[in-house]
C-alpha cells in the first residue's frame, strides 16, 4: 500500500453556493485566482444584480438592443440553440417564471394560475433576437428577461478549468454546488464524486462516480424547493406550463468533457424522462448520464468515462440497455 497524495482543500461562498476547489499542492494564489475568475463570471451573468451584461439585457427589454462581449454573446447563443431544440425543456428566456415563484429565494409562493397564463407569452425563446454580426441581443417586449442559470455554473466550470491549465496546474478538483469538474485524476483510481441521495442530508449518498478530467453535473428537485398546500414546488420549470416539471425522475447526472454540455443536457434529459433521455443519449456519444428515480433505481445511459460504485443498496443500480 501506498500513502494516499496530500490534497489541499480551498472553500469559498460564490454563485449563491459553496465553492471547493481541491489542489494537490499548497497554492493559495491559485485558490485566489480562481475565485476571483468565478466572482468576475458571477458578475456578467447574473441576473439578480447590477452591473451585468445579461442583466442589462433584461433592463433593456422592449426598449432596445443590448451589445455584449464575444464570450457572453457566444453562451447566450448556445442557450438558445438548446432551447429552440424540438419539445426542448430547456429555455433560456424563462427568466419572468423564475422571478416570480422565486423558489430559493425569500419570498418564495405558488402564484395565482392566472399571473402564470400571463407571463407564459413573455417567455418564448423564439423572440429572442441575436445578431452575431453586432453581438447584440434583443429582447422586442417589456418584461421579458433571459435566465441562464441553468447553464452559467457549467460556463464557468469549464473556463476554471481552462485558467487551471494555463497555469500549468495539471491536477485539481473544482465544485460549483452541483457541477464539479476535474483535472486528471486525484488518485489512481480518479476523482471521488458524491451522488446524492435526494432529500438526505449532504453528506448521504447513493453511490460514488470515479472520473478524470471529466465534468460531473448534477440537477436535481431537491437542490432548491419550497412546501406550499401539502406539495413540494422545485427550481426546474416547465416551459410550457409555468409550473415545476413533475415526472418519474429525482435527478439527472451527466458526465462529458466540458460542463457546459453537462449543464445543457442535465435540464433536456430531465425533461425527456428515462425513456427519450436513453434514447436521446444513444445518438451522443460523447455524453453519458446517470437517472436517479422516484421508484429508487439509478439507470446509467452507458459506462465509458466513469466508475460507479453503489454504497446504499436500498437504490438499485440498473446498468441495462448498452
Ligand atoms: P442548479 O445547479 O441550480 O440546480 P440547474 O442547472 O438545474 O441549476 O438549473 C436550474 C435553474 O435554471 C433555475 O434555478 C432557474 O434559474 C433556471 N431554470 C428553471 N427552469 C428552467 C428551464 N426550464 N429552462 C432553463 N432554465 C431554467
Ligand atoms: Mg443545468
């Protein structure tokens, strides 16, 4: 047996989530850098705030064109492409639902079914207007407004992991609350990742993945929720509705090369189920995915860039289908 590698933990409370960023070296310049990085990426897309570029958009809602930086413009065009994909859950232009449920925030309730009908026509994607000659987007009606919080933490992900490898920095571990992405491997065996129990305590898990310099993204209904009449209200809306998205699924992970497609096809595949979600997948192959079910089973798409082991047999782990 050989002693496990000495690993250096840096913690830090950004993108309204605890941020970890594990290194094999004792380097708290790079731990700076790096948070410094996610805060100045916080900073361009959020839309709880000003100064940022997105939230400038939203402001300028039937108003007029907003220019952004090239990057910015580049991610709000991949946002819409996935949310102009055929019965696509994903939407980036849901941002009046988002506003107005709240969920995770104070305040949060279930709206009255009319302000719902209401703000549903505010939201459809296909209105949104880009021009990639002047980086410009425009969004034609007052009270429309993106919301990329869906996609942001993977965006940001992979550009840590981009600045990590600029400073020559070859093995690390980053966790931005649900999307965590590696460099190398963290032992021989690769990086540890928790899969959560829905609804348990942190630390209470299903299983663990064994990756390297793979991204692991998480989107669950038990991230951020609120109780209201006897039901449980989640984050993840249905487009076409307004309301949380209810279906067989507790969670989806996905495993890819960069966490911004990780981030993507979390919110598609849990729109699609079980079902469509394996077959979606069976035409990706550069993407792999875990579905954690109601009915307690863990359903992997295939097995080509992880491990998994199950440490809770309460759940079953049901590789079929590949
Ligand atoms: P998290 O890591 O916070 O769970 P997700 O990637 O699961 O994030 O995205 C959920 C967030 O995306 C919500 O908090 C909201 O801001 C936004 N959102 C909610 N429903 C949708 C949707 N149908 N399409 C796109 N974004 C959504
Ligand atoms: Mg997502």
């Amino acid at each position: 047996m050989h002693a496990e590698p000495r690993i250096w933990s840096y913690a830090a409370t950004l993108l309204g989530s605890p941020i970890l960023l594990k290194l094999f070296h004792d380097d708290p310049a790079v731990a700076r850098r790096t948070f410094r990085l996610i805060k100045q990426l916080e900073n361009l897309l959020t839309v709880n705030r000003t100064p940022s570029q997105v939230m400038d958009i939203n402001l300028a809602a039937g108003r007029h064109p907003v220019t952004v930086s090239a990057p910015v413009f580049a991610l709000i065009a991949r946002a819409q492409a996935a949310s102009l994909r055929p019965d696509s859950l994903f939407n980036f232009a849901i941002g009046p639902l988002v506003k107005r449920w709240k969920i995770g925030f104070r305040g949060d309730s279930v709206p009255p079914a009319a302000e719902i009908a209401a703000l549903l026509p505010l939201t459809d994607p296909q209105r949104v207007v880009l021009d990639a000659a002047s980086h410009t987007v425009w969004l034609p009606q007052a009270g429309m407004a993106l919301d990329l919080g869906a996609i942001a933490k993977g965006y940001i992900a992979d550009r840590v992991r981009d600045d990590l490898r600029q400073q020559q920095v070859d093995r690390a571990l980053i966790n931005l609350g649900g999307n965590v992405h590696t460099l190398g491997a963290g032992s021989d065996a690769g990086w540890s990742i928790g899969l959560k129990t829905p609804f348990a305590g942190p630390e209470t898990l299903i299983g663990a993945l064994q990756v390297r310099d793979r991204s692991v993204v998480t989107s669950g209904i038990y991230e951020r929720w609120f109780e209201q009449d006897g039901r449980l209200w989640h984050h993840i809306l249905d487009p076409k509705t307004g309301y949380p998205l209810d279906n067989e699924l507790l969670s989806v992970t996905v495993i890819s090369a960069d966490s911004i497609d990780g981030d993507i096809w979390t919110t598609l595949l849990y729109g699609m189920g079980v079902e469509r979600g394996l077959a979606a997948l069976a035409q990706e192959p550069a993407l792999e995915a875990i579905f954690v079910t109601r009915d307690r089973r863990v359903i992997p798409s295939s097995q080509r860039h992880y491990t998994f082991t199950l440490l809770d047999d309460s759940w079953q782990w049901l590789p079929v289908g590949y």
